[in-house]
C-alpha cells in the first residue's frame, strides 16, 4: 500500500511538472508573439486586465489571465454538441486565416470576409445562420455581429484589446488582436485546447500542428514559397538528370558493344549478304543469282510502248 501510495503521488508530481512546463512554454510563446502588448488608449472596463503601462504609454497585459480565459472559452465551447452551431467571424484581414484554420480543426463555421447584415436577424438573407454561440476578433470591427448577437440572445466570445469595448461581450480573452502572429497564435491556442477537452489529442503531448498555419500570408510571401519550391523542384530534377544520362550512356556502350561484335562475326562469315568467304565455301552451295542492276533513266529517250494484252484471245481460251 505504501509503495502505491508513493507511485500515485509520483505520478501526481510528474504530471504537475509537464502541466507547468506546458505553462511556461505557453507563456514563452505568447512574449515571442507579442500577445501582451495592448494599445495607448483603454476601455474602462478593460481595466482588470490590464497589467501596467510601460513608459512608452502602452498598455501591458496579463498574459495568466488571458489563459484563464482561453480554458474558460474552450470549456464553453466544448459544451455545444454540434461544433457548426458555433460561427467564427474575424472582419480583420490579419485574423481571417486563422479564422478559417479554427474552423477547420474544431468543426464550426467561419466567417472571414464581409459581414453581411442581417445574418442572424433577416430570415430571407441568403446566408442567414442561427448558431449558439458566436466568436469575434475583435469588437470593434465586429461591431454588427456583436449587436445582431445580442438582438437574437446568442453568446458572444471576443478577443479583446486594451481599449475593445465589451457591451455585449460575456468572455473576453485579453490579447493583442492587430498582429497576425499574436492572433493565430490565440486561435491555435484555443483549438488546441478544445480538442484536448473532446478527447481528439492528448492533454500532456504536444499537438502536431504547427501554429504557422494559423498566421496570415501576405500574397508576396505566398509567390515567394511557391518561387522556392519550383525551384527546389528544378534544383532535384537537375541533380537526377546527370545520373539518368550516365545511365543512358553505359546502356549505349553496352548495345554498341555487342553490335560491333556481330558485325565482326558477320564479316568472318562472309559479309552481311550471307555469302561465305573466299576458301570457306561449301562444295555443294550454289550461290544464288544476283539480278541485274536496274536501267537507268534517260529524259532523251522517248519511253517505251506499253505491251498490249491479247484480252480476247484470254477470254476463248
């Protein structure tokens, strides 16, 4: 009993030191990112959030209470049986690739361009959605989706700067949402997170996608990898062309080779006409009778008469 005793509780303090390397990595990750650098200016409401102020007068948030926030999101989020009944909205273009990368591992429904008014409220619209719980980038961008959410009773859950307005907003998760890698870096997160609280991945590996998926491309960067890549390909195609042509060569050497060979046997034969060598003829061959070599042509000389066939001396006999 007591050796199990000391086993559980070893297990205990291992999984409490992985819970808080995971912690610490986080943390790491979240200062690299920039996800606790807020704005100048703040919302009075956005006060328990807000750390200090640095001496350039920007707002420095608490980064322990924005992963408070993101587990409090997540158990939220897990509570909806039906993932699409949950709708992602970012209106900020620096958000819209995470957006969709959200959706696409968590299984709700993004809305990453325009929104279109009426979408939660006007029935005949033609993308009219009635989900449970509504996800924003940023309630200030965010502002008619926030305000159709609150028409139709339906949840909302922001991402939420020093100086964001929360009315209308029951979870805000503290972060700076007006930089690409900070905001793929909170959505990645968060769907790490949910995926761990349905069970998809483990609690204590970590998760094998990459967050650079979830940061925005700049349409350059896209023709840049794509430029790399070709020539990467071309580079490869390249380096096996050499070994294709040495290949190629031995093959030639080889066929070449054995040419010259029969063309030597046939030589010590008597010659490609199949006619045997002087001293080696058998005394029974009889060669066979060569033709006469063909007339040669004279424009001077008027053509010859066609021979005419006696047709009805054929058709007696």
């Amino acid at each position: 009993a007591a050796a199990a005793a000391a086993a559980a509780a070893e297990a205990a303090r291992t999984t409490c030191t992985m819970a808080l390397t995971q912690r610490e990595e986080d943390i790491q990750a979240m200062l690299a990112a920039k996800v606790h650098i807020g704005t100048t200016n703040s919302d009075h409401q956005m006060t328990p959030y807000i750390w200090r102020r640095n001496n350039e007068g920007v707002h420095i948030l608490n980064i322990g209470k924005t992963l408070e926030k993101i587990q409090l999101a997540a158990r939220i989020i897990v509570t909806i049986e039906n993932p699409a009944d949950v709708v992602a909205v970012s209106a900020r273009p620096y958000g819209q690739r995470a957006v969709l990368k959200f959706a696409h591992y968590t299984g709700c429904q993004p809305l990453a361009s325009r929104f279109t008014p009426g979408t939660f409220t006007n029935q005949i619209t033609r993308n009219y959605k009635e989900p449970r719980l509504l996800i924003v980038t940023d309630p200030r961008m965010d502002a008619q989706p926030v305000i159709e959410a609150s028409f139709v009773n339906i949840p909302v859950i922001g991402l939420c700067n020093s100086d964001s307005p929360l009315r209308f907003v029951d979870v805000a998760i503290p972060c700076n949402n007006r930089g690409k890698h900070s905001l793929g870096l909170v959505y990645w997160m968060l769907a790490r997170e949910i995926l761990r609280l349905r069970g998809s991945i483990s609690a204590v590996e970590p998760w094998n996608v990459s967050v650079d998926l979830f940061f925005h491309k700049e349409p350059e960067d896209i023709e840049k990898m794509a430029d790399e890549k070709a020539a990467a390909a071309a580079a490869a195609a390249a380096a096996a062309a050499p070994q294709e042509a040495k290949e190629f060569d031995a093959s030639m050497d080889s066929s070449s080779f054995a040419y010259e060979g029969q063309a030597q046997q046939q030589q010590a034969m008597g010659g490609f006409e199949g006619q045997p060598a002087a001293g080696f003829a058998h005394p029974g061959f009889e060669a066979p009778p060569q033709q006469p070599p063909a007339a040669q042509w004279d424009p001077a000389q008027p053509p010859a008469a066609p021979q005419q066939q006696d047709w009805a001396g054929m058709g007696n006999q």
